[in-house]
C-alpha cells in the first residue's frame, strides 16, 4: 500500500522550476538595464560612458538568460516538466526579441563609415548658422570635415544627392518647412533659402543638427540637405537615413 511520502517525485525535482524561475528573474534585470540606459542618460542621471557600459552589461545579461533558459527548456523537456519548459522557452524567444534591435544597430556599424557629418553637397555643403554656437559648444565641429569625409560619403551613400523641385521658390521653401516639421525637427532658423533645425533622438535624446538650402537651378529649385551629429566619431548610417526619410516626407508634400 503506497503512502504519500513513498509517491513517486517529479522528474528534476525543484531545481529544475527555480532554474526556469531564475533565468526569468535575470531576463528581467537584463531588460531593466538595456530600457534604462538612455533614459538614465538623458535625464543626465548617469554621464555616457556609464550609460553605455549599463548597456553593455544588459547585453552580456541577457545572453546569460538565454542560456540558463535553453537550458531549463531541454532539461525540462527531458523530464517532461511542462512548466519549467515554457518558462524557459518564453525566456529564449524575449530574449532573441530584445537583442534585435541592438544586432542591428551593431550590424549597421559594421559596415557604416566612421563619419557623422552627411550633405548632398560635398563641394559647397550648406553652413551652419543659427545653430553654430550650439554645435561649438559640442564635441563636433561646425564646420564640414573636407575631402575625406567626403570621399566616405560618396563610397558609402552615393544616393545622397540633391533634391530638384520644378515649382516656385516660395512653394519650395513652404514644402521644405512642412517637411521639415513633418519629421519632428525643432526649427532653429526659417528664411526664404534656408532652414535650420534639431532632431533629438527618442531613446539616448542626442541632437543632430539639419541645415536645408533652397537655390534656383536652370532645371528648377534645388534643394540641398546637411544633416550632422553633435557628438560621436560615427553615426551608424542614422544623417544618411534622416536625409533619405526627410526627402520622402517632401515627395509626399509635394503630392
């Protein structure tokens, strides 16, 4: 006659559950830090170097939750423990879904050229005027880096070109400051042939700065772009992509 001390234990015994647990706690912490790290920066808690390491310690974080919850997920699996093989499995798949967008962004900088200053004039490239005192104060420059900035743009982004509107000048310029205000820019400086702006990024809050140029050409309005960080070596392709989407919000204007 069994008795319940004599009923057969489950399979793990309660290792296997508060593995699942733990690996769910660490996925936690991890998450904690990747979403506070901007935040923590831009509400100048923290300066950006310790930012930047609170991101890269919920990076290393997360790649431990992984592996402690693929490993509860197959041990689970194996025993036939149905709780600590969901836990572990919802573990793996948060985690591959939160380090996407870090993936990306590392990916991106694999292959984008260290330059963070981006125009579709190299030659003449469009000034910063309103907005120089407030670029001085930053670690990039006002003025546009030269030739060999140059030379990586055009190998880079050889998309990045000039803009020619066939409508009026006052049109163009209507057009480019709806556009303008479209992305969300803060205007600096609006005149008839040239408006300053900032875009202040979502997640850290760094500021890039924009300078648009409207000039007659033969063939219509010529519509010239800068787009510039305030600080950081490279800028992961993000003035190139600015320029692009600020273009497409134009076309749609125009439309």
């Amino acid at each position: 006659m069994s008795t319940p001390n004599s009923r057969r234990r489950p399979r793990g015994g309660r290792w296997l559950p508060r593995l699942a647990w733990f690996s769910l706690l660490v996925l936690l912490l991890a998450a904690l830090l990747l979403a506070g790290a901007g935040p923590a920066y831009r509400l100048e808690l923290l300066p950006l170097g310790s930012a930047f390491d609170m991101l890269r310690r919920g990076v290393y974080l997360s790649a431990a939750a992984a592996a402690l919850g693929l490993l509860a997920l197959i041990a689970a699996t194996f025993c036939r423990r149905l709780q600590p093989a969901l836990i572990g499995g919802v573990v793996v798949v948060a985690t591959a879904a939160m380090l996407a967008v870090p993936w990306l962004h590392w990916q991106r900088a694999q292959t984008a050229p260290p330059i963070h200053d981006i125009t579709t004039d190299t030659e003449n490239p469009p000034a910063f005027e309103a907005l120089a005192a407030a670029r001085e104060a930053t670690p990039n420059a006002v003025e546009y880096p030269g030739e060999s900035v140059a030379r990586q743009q055009r190998e880079a982004y050889p998309d990045i070109q000039a803009m020619i509107l066939d409508v009026p000048l006052n049109l163009a310029r209507d057009v480019a400051e709806a556009a303008a205000l479209d992305m969300g820019w803060q205007l600096a400086h609006n005149s008839l042939t040239r408006i300053e702006a900032t875009d202040t990024t979502t997640w850290f809050g760094f500021k890039d700065d924009i300078v648009i140029r409207l000039s007659e050409d033969d063939d219509g309005i010529r519509l010239d772009v800068r787009s510039a960080s305030r600080m950081g070596r490279g800028d992961v392709g993000a003035n190139a992509a600015r320029i692009r989407a600020y273009f497409e919000a134009v076309e749609r204007r125009l439309d």
